[in-house]
C-alpha cells in the first residue's frame, strides 16, 4: 500500500488531519459548538466552491468564507435569541451560493463531489506541505491559549469569576475552528467535517476523567477512523468517507451503549 505515493501522501495528511481535529473537537464538543461546525462545514463548501469560480486554490476560498463565517455565525449564535433559525438560514444561504458558484464555474459534478464528500487520495504534495502548515498553526494557537481556553470551555462561570477573557479566548477558538474545518474537510468533505470534529470528542468524554486525556482519546480516536478509512478504502475501492463516519459511529454506539449497560 505504501508503495504508492498517494497513499503515502494521504496517511501524512490524514494524520495531521486527524490531530487537529481530536484536539479541536475536545472544544466544539465542550462548547456546544456542534451545530455550528455543521454550519461552517456548508459555508466551507461555499468559499470551495467560490474558489473554483474565481480560478483559485480551493482551499484559500474554504479558509476564507469559514473565517468570516464563523465570526459572524459566532456572534449571532451568542447574540441571537433563536440562534437554531437563524444559523439554519445562514446555512441554507451558503449552500445555494456553493451551488451557483458551481454553476457558473462550469465545474463538472465530479469535482463538486470532491469538494463535498472529500479526496484525500488525490491530495499531491504541495496540497499535504499545506494541510500540514495549517494544522501545526492551528495546534500552536491551542497551545498558546490552552489554560483559559479549558478554563472557558469547562467552566464558564468560574472563568468569568477569574477574570478570563471570555470574549477574546471566544474569538480566538472560533478562528481556529474555522481552520479546523478547512483543515477536515479535505479528509471528509464539507459535508461530513463535522464528523472529525464531533464524534471523537463526544466518544472522549465517556472516557476521560480529565482534559488531557479526553483530548488524547480523541486524536486516538480520530487517527484511527481515518488510517482505517484509508486502508478499507484502499482494499475495497469504496469512499473513505464512508468508512471513517461509519467506524466513528459504531466506535460512539459501543461506548455509549457500553455506559448504559454500566449504569
């Protein structure tokens, strides 16, 4: 297997991928952010498309329209009193203008697939050299931020309490949730970010007692959807994608199901 070079490409890419968003995804999951991921993944798929249309590397345009999108979404997700309605309009809005943009680019059904279901099999070199840049970015603004991020994200009152700076620590996570987001979609499409970004964090908290170790079951968890995802995809010639949400899925089911039956 790794004696094809694309699928050496798409491992490296695929772990930092995955890392990034075990690590992200503790967050999005202690901050409720769930929904919103789903919401920048379609706006995402919006700035690809874009892209597209204006000649340009998908991936500037996803990081662009996620970026604004998530400062914007963001701040009505906090301001609005039906955040749920309104996020949903924002989301419907986005996904008509991915389409058109398709459109008027003349782009072909194919490649609107790649952009929403992924393909981490045609990612080249210069494509992995940038997931990786982006990804050990997104780790370091993390890392800089940590201490208040946990303090925010785990225990709001207290933080406030503590004169954290909730605001800015919120802006800050939001950034870098939108490069998450461009970061995952290249593994999971789009459509299906969210995936990475939700279900390993969410599978975590039912195993870790502490921060470190739900982030570090989290990347676990998503390093090995995604090195799985590729091998069954490399065997059988069937989307990846399928196979990383469909082993995140039972992975969540066997643990949850496995509480319960404790309980």
């Amino acid at each position: 297997m790794f004696a094809y070079e694309f699928m050496r490409y798409a491992f490296w890419a695929s772990t930092f991928i995955a890392i990034t968003c075990g690590v992200v995804g503790v967050y999005v999951v202690a901050r409720s952010f769930s929904f919103l991921a789903h919401t920048l993944s379609e706006i995402g798929f919006a700035g690809a498309a874009f892209a597209v249309f204006m000649g340009i590397n998908p991936l500037l345009g996803m990081l662009l329209f996620t970026l604004l999108g998530s400062l914007g979404v963001g701040e009505l997700s906090i301001h609005s009193n039906q955040k749920e309605s309104s996020i949903s309009a924002i989301s419907a809005l986005f996904i008509g203008l991915g389409v058109l943009f398709l459109s008027l680019a003349g782009s072909n059904s194919r490649y609107a697939t790649n952009i929403l279901f992924g393909s981490i099999i045609g990612v080249d070199l210069e494509g992995v050299i940038q997931l990786t840049v982006l990804s050990l970015l997104v780790l370091i603004i993390i890392a800089l931020i940590q201490r208040q991020l946990n303090f925010d994200s785990f225990d709001h009152i207290g933080a406030l309490a503590h004169n954290v700076n909730v605001s800015l620590v919120g802006i800050i996570f939001l950034i870098v949730m939108a490069m998450a987001v461009s970061v995952g979609s290249q593994v999971v499409g789009s459509l299906l970010v969210f995936i990475l970004l939700t279900l390993p964090a969410s599978t975590a908290r039912y195993l870790g007692r502490t921060i470190p170790a739900m982030i570090a079951w989290s990347v676990g968890l998503a390093l090995i959807g995604v090195w799985a995802g590729l091998y069954l995809g490399f065997i059988t010639n069937w989307p990846v994608t399928f196979f990383i949400s469909v082993i995140e899925v039972i992975v969540y089911l066997i643990v949850y199901l496995s509480k319960i039956v404790k309980k």
